[in-house]
C-alpha cells in the first residue's frame, strides 16, 4: 500500500460576535483526532487543521504535522494552503455555516432590549475542495444529519463532487463511540455498528487507502 499525505481536520470553529463571544459547536475534535492517529499508525504522513489546542488525546509523530486555527475562515485559508501537496482531504471538522455580518470591535454591553445579530454564510471549504481537487486526490466529508440521513448525506456527496461521505446523527456530538454510515461516489452503504471513534477512524483511512 502506497505511503498517503492525509489533510484531516478537527473540531469545531468559532465565529467572534464582539472580542469575547462567538458561535460555535460542541465540537470535540475527537473524531479528527482519531483519524489523525489511525493515519499515522498506517504509516502515513498528516497534516492535521484544528481548532483543539489542548486534546486529552494527544499525538506525538515526526509524520504529523499539527495546524491550529480558530475560524471558519482560517481553516479554509491553511486547507487551501495544503490541500494541493495532500493525497486525501478528510474534513471531519464542524466548521460553523453561519458568521455575524459584523464583529463589533468592542464588547457589547448587556441591556434590556432584545439584541438581533445578522448572519452571512461561511465558506463552504468542502465544496471548494471538490471543485478544486485534482484526479489525483481524494476528499471525504462527513454529514450530520437529524432526519432523511441517507438521503441528505447522498445529496452533499454529490453536490459537492465528494469521493465518499460518511454520515452519523446528533448523538454523535463530544461522544466517544457513534454509529455513522459510509458511502463511496460509486459504492453501496456501509453500515457500521456502535463503536468508538478509534476504531470508526481506522475502518475510513483503510477505505481511503482503498479509493486511492
């Protein structure tokens, strides 16, 4: 099996409303983690993206490469900057959809009037890397769903040219184990049992070494 440069990306971003608050997700990077590791483990090289400075969980190889970021925005700008020396993008981070329109430069102050925050879209990084990839590389993404799993997670695998996608629910979320469901552009689902994410992660780069 040929050596891969995995790109992985972990955890959930921030987008500031004033200095000190922002939006975000409950996010544990543990998945990025995971994957980041199994790679590792297999023998390949990583370049890992993440908003998680301080995992429990932590990993120490001279083939890993960690990149710590806060926003939306900065993890699209070092995907971008890595993507193209990369074999395989996973993008297991929850990157937020939605920023305010406008930071405020100072912290707002508390009032009795309701406070209305506008939001614009973030970019979208795995659409981006579908559009952008070349024949050469592989990008995987991952789709939480609440409802119609299958259905939603097929439509984002095609929509945005991914090469597979691999699909869980809420329960998901900072857990340790999940049951998630994957999907290959050409294959058939794969339904994994309730399991811990090390073991989720080493099932997907195996895959990925498969697409490869």
């Amino acid at each position: 099996m040929a050596k891969l440069h995995f790109l992985i990306t972990a955890g959930g971003t921030r987008e500031y409303i004033d200095p000190v608050r922002f939006i975000s997700n409950a996010s544990s990077g543990r998945m990025g983690y995971s994957l980041a590791q199994a790679a590792v483990k297999a023998g390949h090289k990583v370049t890992l993206i993440t908003t998680i400075k301080n995992p429990r969980f932590k990993i120490k190889n001279l083939k890993l490469k960690i990149v710590e970021v806060e926003t939306a925005n900065q993890m699209f700008l070092a995907v971008r900057r890595y993507f193209r020396h990369s074999d395989c993008l996973i993008m297991a981070a929850a990157v937020s959809d939605y920023k305010p329109f406008k930071k405020s430069k100072v912290k707002i102050k508390k009032t009795n009037k309701n406070l209305i925050i506008k939001l614009k879209p973030t970019v979208d990084i795995l659409r981006w890397a579908g559009k952008n990839k070349k024949k050469n590389q592989i990008v995987v993404g991952f789709a939480l769903e609440d409802r119609n799993l299958r259905k939603n997670a097929e439509k984002k695998l095609i929509e945005k040219n991914l090469d597979m996608i691999i699909a869980n629910n809420l329960v998901a979320i900072g857990a340790e184990k999940a049951a998630v469901q994957i999907k290959a552009a050409d294959g058939r689902w794969i339904k994994m049992p309730t399991a811990g994410k090390t073991t989720i992660a080493a099932r997907i780069i195996r895959l990925a070494e498969n697409l490869y």
